[in-house]
C-alpha cells in the first residue's frame, strides 16, 4: 500500500495511469477539419434565414480541463484511496495479535477493540494472514491456545465477539500458548500486543517474558493506555460503626480523587463516600458512617463512573450488623467482668452484631418465665386438657 500523506492507496499501480492525462487533454483539443464549401443553387432561398443554433469553433476551455479532471477523478478511485490508513504492526510477515481481556480492559475496551480492528483492516488490506491470542483464561476452564492462521477479514469476526473477562489475565499461560504456537508456525511473524498496562502477579513479573518471547519472534508493536489509572476497590472492613473503605490503583501523576457509591439491592444509592489520592500514589482509604438501619441495606460499593468487575465489591451478611437485644437480672451487674451472666456473651457477639441491653423485672408467680422485658406482658403457660375429648380437640 501507497501512503502520500494521509492517504493510501490499495491500488497504488493504477496511478501509472495518470501520466496519461496530458494525452487526454491533446485528444480533446484536436479540431476536426473545416468542412469544404459546395454551391448548390437549391440552398440560395435559405441563405437569409436566421440560424436557429451555432456551433462554436472551437472547445470551451472549462470543458478541455474538466474532461481530464474527470478522467484522473476515475484513475484515483479505481486505485482504492483510503483515508488515514493508521500505521500497521511492523513487518511484512503473517500478524498475531496478542490481547489482555482481563478486568483491567473493560475500562477502555471500545478504544482497545478498534485500535485492533484498525490494525487487521491494515493486514487485510495488504493481504497478510493474521492470528489472535487472548491472555485471560476461558470460561470453561480450557487451556489458552492461539488461532491458525487465517485472512485478516475472517479473524475481525472473532475479535468483534471477543468481551473482557471479569478476572485477571494470566500471562504465563499466554506465553506457553505462545511457545506451543510457533513451531506450528514457522517463518517468523509481526506481533501487536494491546496490553493493559497492569502487572497481576503478587511476585515475579508476568508481563516481561511474554513481551521478550514475542520480540524474539519477530517485530513487535506494544499498544496500551497511557495517562489512565486502573482502579480496583478491595473489600471493606466492618467495624462497629463504620466501614473502612480501601483502593489500590497504578500510579497517576496527578492527585485525585475517587467517588465510591454505596447501593441497595434495587439499585437506589444511599451514600457516596470520597477517597483521596495522592500524586504518584498507589492506594487510598475513607470511611463510611451510616446508621446501622440504613449501612444493613447496602448490598454494592461501586466506584463513580467506571463499569469494570475491579470497581465493584458485593456485600453478604458478613458486613452487616444485625441487632441482638441481650436481658439480664436487675439484681446485679449484668455486664460485670467474668462474673457477669451477659459478659461472656457481649464479648462473642460485639465483633458481629449491633448490642441492645435492657433490663428485666420479676413477672407474677403465676407466669411461667421468671424475668421479661420492661413493657412485655409476661404470657401464662396454657393448661393441658385433662379429658380424651380435650386432647382431640387441642389436636385440631
């Protein structure tokens, strides 16, 4: 393909038909003969009639250059321009391209699916085969593994179904899927690799030995995002009155602030909690106060404006503290240390669950429990049917 400035030409040899032009405009200029006088005495009656249309001498001088402004007009078209090809992955070989579909993408995953569908147009166009390895690992739990090489324009297919994964890529299972991959396909190749810029591992580093491999094979093109943090919001901490929120992210060069939301079940946000960033920073913390009523409904933190698995946390019971009203005797301390009937039970449960102590009063000797609450109304034991009859009736 022919590039002149921002536009290419697939056909670039059917430009050697516009030194022709001049031919054309030689053509168009050539006047036909002058046409030879005859007398003809017939004619003498219609020599003083007015002549309903003239033809000019010679060609207008716009029709002379439209004529070979619509002739190279062809000659262009013919030759396929296209307008800002973009730049292709180096080399000239087949093309394998290498994708992290992990959580991290999701973020930009519109600008990472046509930064690769530009780059197979490109191959398509100069009639290159190409490949595509994922890095994240499947939903069935199969073993990552390349495509064949096939044309361009059959591979833009697969990409156009391919979606981010919820989980993190695993690199070093790309990188066997790689080596397995290149003895099949001997030759060399071009790679491009649209990484996410995120290293998962919590020791070692998976991202250099994939990227070695692939500029060993031949040339490699790296593409990620540059100037966007990826963020991931780590579960909370429950604590008795609030929850302590927590956010790790890749460095950023500017301090910043994110927004995390807390929503109900039905999707109704009920707070919004702001975690401050530092310049360069990696991580941030906030809390989150709320009414134990009101912190019991939350079921989603989500950070503001992002729609990725890592921006997301689910709450179950575990961050919920649920009310547990404790009673005991008025006549002595019922939270006294080891002696105490309830403080035992106080220290089991305050980690868990919201404490509510009240006090007790005796009930009448007629009552079957021995203590209640304050306005409870202590009920009496029902009496047992003493007649067969009496027990069939208290069986219905």
């Amino acid at each position: 393909m022919l590039s002149l400035g921002p536009i290419g030409f697939v056909a670039p040899w059917l430009l050697l038909a516009l030194p022709a032009l001049p031919l054309i405009w030689w053509l168009l200029r050539v006047t036909p003969p002058a046409p030879r006088r005859q007398a003809f005495p017939a004619l003498r009656l219609l020599r003083d009639l007015p002549a309903p249309e003239e033809t000019p001498a010679r060609t207008p001088w716009w029709l002379l250059l439209l004529r070979p402004a619509a002739a190279a007009l062809i000659v262009l078209g013919l030759s396929r321009p296209v307008w800002g090809p973009g730049a292709a992955a180096q080399g000239d070989g087949p093309l394998l391209l290498v994708v992290d579909d992990g959580w991290p993408s999701a973020a930009d995953w519109p600008a990472r699916a046509a930064a690769a569908q530009a780059a197979l147009e490109a191959a398509a166009r100069e009639g290159r085969r190409a490949a595509l390895l994922t890095t994240a690992p499947a939903e069935n739990g199969e073993a990552l593994r390349a495509t064949a090489l096939m044309p361009a324009e059959a591979l833009r297919a697969r990409l156009a179904a391919l979606r981010p994964k919820p989980w993190a890529p695993d690199r070093a299972a790309a990188l066997a899927a790689l080596q397995a991959w290149v003895p099949q396909n001997p030759g060399g190749f071009a790679s491009l690799y649209l990484a996410d810029g995120v290293e998962h591992q919590a020791q070692g580093d998976g991202f250099t030995p994939l990227a070695t491999a692939l500029a060993a094979a031949g040339p490699l093109t790296l593409a990620r995002a540059e100037g966007r943090a990826t963020r991931l919001l780590l579960p909370p901490r429950a604590e008795p009155d609030r929850l302590h929120l927590a956010l790790r992210q890749t460095p950023a060069a500017m301090a910043g602030e994110v927004a995390v939301l807390a929503r109900t079940g039905d999707g109704r946000a009920l707070a919004r909690a702001i975690i401050p960033v530092a310049a360069g920073g990696e991580a941030g913390e906030a809390a989150l106060d709320l009414p134990i009523e009101i912190r019991n409904q939350i079921t989603r933190l989500e950070i503001e404006g992002e729609e990725t698995a890592g921006a997301a946390v689910l709450l179950d019971e575990r961050f919920r503290r649920r009310p547990v009203g404790l009673v005991g005797p008025v006549e002595q301390g019922a939270s006294t240390p080891l002696i105490g009937p309830l403080y035992y039970l106080e220290r089991a449960l305050e980690p868990y669950a919201e404490l509510r102590q009240g006090v007790s009063r005796r009930c009448s000797p007629a009552s079957s429990p021995s203590w209640c609450w304050p306005t409870a109304r202590c009920p009496r034991a029902p009496s047992a049917p003493r007649s067969p009859a009496g027990w069939r009736r208290a069986a219905r």
